[in-house]
C-alpha cells in the first residue's frame, strides 16, 4: 500500500478513524523518508477537501502502534479536543486487543495463558526476551485451527510490552512463521494480524468493536504445511 484509500478504511466517526495497516509498512516515520501509514491517512483525510478533513488532518494522531511487519487495524484519533480521552483509554488498557498469530508446532492445549516478564535483550538491541527483571506481561492464547505443522491461534494481550507476542510465543516453543528475530524467515513474511479491537468510546459512549479479516497469505502459508483437522 503506498497510500490509504476508502478501502483500508475499517471504521470512521468525527473523532477517530481505524485503517488496515499491511505488513511492511511502518505507522510513524523513522528518519529514512520511507512512506508511513500516517501519512496516508493524513493524505486520504486531506483528499475530501471538507473543512472537517482538513481539521482532522490537522490533528490526526495515531493511538497505538504494530511492528512494522505485523498487519491488521491501526486507530487514530481526529480531534485534539478528544484526543487526551482516548490517550487515557489507551494507557489504562481499557481497549481489547485480539491478534491472530499463526505459529510452529501443536499446541499441547487448546487454551494457554503466559504471564511472563518482559524486558530488554542486553546482547541484541532489537529483541526484547522474557526476564525476572522484565515489566508484567500477560498473553492469552487460544487455538482456533491446528494444522499439521503449524497452529492459526487467537491472541489476546492484556498489556502492551514491545513484542510481547513474539517473545511469549518463541519462549514458549511456538515462534510465529516468519518471524526473524525469535525464529525463522518466511517468504510470506510475520504472519501475526491485529484483527479486532473492542472498546467503549469515552466520547460518545458508544461500544465500538472494529474487524479486520485474515490476509490471504496466512491462509497461503498454513496451508504450504497441510492440514489434519
């Protein structure tokens, strides 16, 4: 995607707006020029030529983050009145997050919780790894379809730790397909997917649950592998 168009739009109301965010992009800029999902949201808004979109260009700000690799539903705030009301939605983790992870092996259970702790590798600035000193971290894991080496999981994390998913899951023996850092490359890349986000809206008052569908490539790569069951 080298901008956003209606069709990436999820979910849109005076004060936020919920965009699919593909694998490969990055949401903020990062010193390089590289194109941002900020910036096409802001380009789409800007784009519809009403007073409304120009302020909401204007004040366009971006509410949580993915990984550059991971896909799946980003949400912006379009109002600086609002804007600190949704900050506090955000930072008291009154959003619920589900991913969908697609990872190596069986799984031993059909449902899991990991509650180890986060923190940074001290021998690799990029990774982080699960440590007695690391901050909470609480992962629930539950098994929507088991394949014949791999497993298409749902996830739902209760904090917000830099790659909680992907640490959880590689400690646990389930790395995600296609993930470099804590296990193996895919020619289809990370396969792990923001695909809802659930939440009453502290301006309104309205109960807002946001979907993203599964890309075709995790279908692609579970698949590759074969099915038994």
């Amino acid at each position: 995607m080298n901008g956003a168009s209606n069709s990436h739009v999820l979910y849109r109301s005076d004060t936020l707006i919920a965009v699919e965010k593909p694998r490969g992009i990055i949401v903020h800029g990062d010193g390089t020029g590289a194109p941002t999902l900020t910036d096409a949201v802001r380009d789409l808004l800007l784009a519809e030529g009403t007073d409304a979109s120009q302020s909401a260009a204007r004040d366009l700000q971006c509410l949580q983050r993915l990984d550059r690799d991971t896909s799946g539903i980003v949400l912006f705030s379009l109002s600086k009145q609002t804007q600190g009301a949704y900050d506090r939605l955000i930072a008291e983790h009154a959003v619920e997050k589900h991913y969908r992870a697609l990872v190596e092996g069986r799984l031993p259970k059909a449902a899991q919780t990991y509650t180890w702790p986060i923190g940074r590798d001290r021998h690799d600035a990029r990774k982080m790894r699960v440590s007695h000193t690391g901050k909470a971290a609480t992962t629930h894991a539950r098994l929507l379809e088991q394949h014949a080496s791999t497993a298409l999981l749902d996830v739902l994390i209760e904090t917000g730790r830099k790659h909680q998913i992907r640490v959880h899951l590689s400690h646990a023996g389930h790395p995600i397909v296609g993930d470099e850092l804590y296990g193996r490359p895919h020619p289809k890349g990370l396969m792990l997917h923001a695909a809802e986000l659930s939440f009453r809206d502290p301006v309104t008052g309205e109960s807002i649950d946001i979907y993203s569908p599964l890309p075709r490539r995790f279908r692609a790569a579970a698949l590759h592998t074969g099915a038994s069951n």
